[in-house]
C-alpha cells in the first residue's frame, strides 16, 4: 500500500453528515501563521457554536479523538474544541461524538499554524498537546507545536491563568519543550518524567499513542505550563 492514507468510503457524504460538529476545515496548503493570518480571519463565535458560555478548553492534534472524548464526558461543563490537520483521521471522531450524542465537542479540520485566525484572543483555558508529532529538532525545530513561536500565539489565545498540559514520550522533546515553556514566560508546574511509574492516576486519561507507549515499556513525560501573564 502506498504511504498515502487511502480516503474512507462515502468520505464526503459521511462529512457532511457531521457538517454540523465542524467549525472550520481546509487551509491545508498554509503552512506558516503569517500566510494563514493574511489570508483568513474568521473567529469562531464559542456562543453560538455551543449554544452556551461555557469555558472552552483545546486539544491539538485529536487523532482518533479517545481522549477528548473521555475528559468531554467527564467534563460536561466545558465545552471542547479539537483540532486536526488530517480530515480522514478527523472523521472517525466526528462520527464516534455523533453516534455518542455527546454536546460539549466541536472540531477544527485545520493545521494548527491557523489557530490565530480562528480563535478569539484570551478564549481559552486550557490547551491539551497529546503526543504530538516530536519532529526532529534540526531543520524542524520551529514546526515543534511547543516551539516559541507556537508558544506566543497560545500566549495570546489563553486567558491570564490558563494552561498549556503536555505529554510525550521523547525525552528530547520533553526537554525542549520545557525550556520553550521558560523562555516563554510560562510557569512550569507539576513536571513528571514517568506519569505511569506506579501505575496509571485514576485522573489520567490514556490517549490511543499513550496506550502504545506505555505498551511498549517507554515512559510518559507530562507537564503543565501555566500563563499567569498578559500580552
Ligand atoms: C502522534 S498523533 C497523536 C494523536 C493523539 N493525540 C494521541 O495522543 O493518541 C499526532 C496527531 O497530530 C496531528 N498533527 C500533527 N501536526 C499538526 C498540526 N500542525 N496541526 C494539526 N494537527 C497536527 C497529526 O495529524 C496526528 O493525528
């Protein structure tokens, strides 16, 4: 089979049928924040989205979507935004949240490099960075979701207390991350190198990737990064 991931059966109609659920799609050739920012501008409306005002917390890079899911149901007083590039994966989520009924989850079929055109500025109040795609530090450093210049948008979008909660499993990774999250002015809080050493927390939830980690015998790295500043 080629690399390329083949398109579901009725892809489109099976979209449409969860038209209702996404708040944005496309802008898959933008591929920076400044080309993105010129050329969309198109915040979303949380109100009329959710029908209600709700805090709004995100997730970036959903995949399958296990997680938000889980903490959506557990937390029916937030309303959840997730966000993925790849419309073939994003469709298995849409329709579990359908099939479900579950209210309080809307999502984004965009590249996260888009977020500042459609996300209004301190909205947010939480955002959630589940296994997301290492990348390797030469060459893509600044394509990291936890690179400084992702960091300054999220700045922006987070209400003054809000957090950035990330987990991995690259060591590498973690630690850049760590030193973006300082550099950026965050507060570095509650840092583990291995969230499952006695076990999972009965708090945690276990994304699709975390389960293959843990499976395979490799540690959890998790953080939170808190903005208590303004900009
Ligand atoms: C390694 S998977 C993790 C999936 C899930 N969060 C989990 O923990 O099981 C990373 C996901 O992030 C998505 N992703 C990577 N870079 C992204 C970007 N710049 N914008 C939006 N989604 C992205 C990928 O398509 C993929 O589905």
């Amino acid at each position: 089979m080629s690399m390329r991931m083949r398109r579901k059966r009725n892809f489109d109609a099976r979209m449409d049928a969860c038209g209702d659920l996404l708040l944005a799609k496309g802008a898959n050739g933008i591929l920076n924040m400044k080309e993105a920012a010129e050329t969309f501008r198109a915040l979303v409306d949380f109100e009329k989205a959710f029908g209600n005002h709700q805090p709004v917390v995100l997730e970036i890079g959903c995949g399958k979507g296990g997680f938000v899911m889980e903490l959506a149901v557990r937390e029916p007083n937030v309303n959840y935004l997730a966000l993925e590039k790849m419309s073939n994966v994003i469709l298995t989520p849409m329709e579990e949240v359908k099939k479900r009924g579950i209210g309080n989850i809307r999502f984004l079929n965009i590249r996260a490099e888009c977020l500042p055109c459609y996300i209004p500025e301190k909205s947010l109040s939480a955002i959630y960075l589940n296994f997301s795609t290492p990348l390797p530090k030469l060459g893509y450093a600044t394509q990291r979701l936890t690179h400084r210049n992702f960091l300054n948008v999220y700045k922006k979008l987070l209400k003054t207390g809000g957090k950035i909660v990330q987990k991995t499993d690259d060591r590498e990774f973690f630690e850049f991350s760590l030193q973006e999250y300082e550099a950026c002015g965050f507060a570095v809080e509650n840092v583990t190198y291995d969230l499952h050493e006695n076990g999972n927390p009965a708090w945690n939830i276990v994304t699709e990737y975390e389960r293959k980690w843990v499976e395979c015998g490799s540690p959890i790295h998790r953080v939170e990064a808190v903005w208590n500043g303004d900009v």
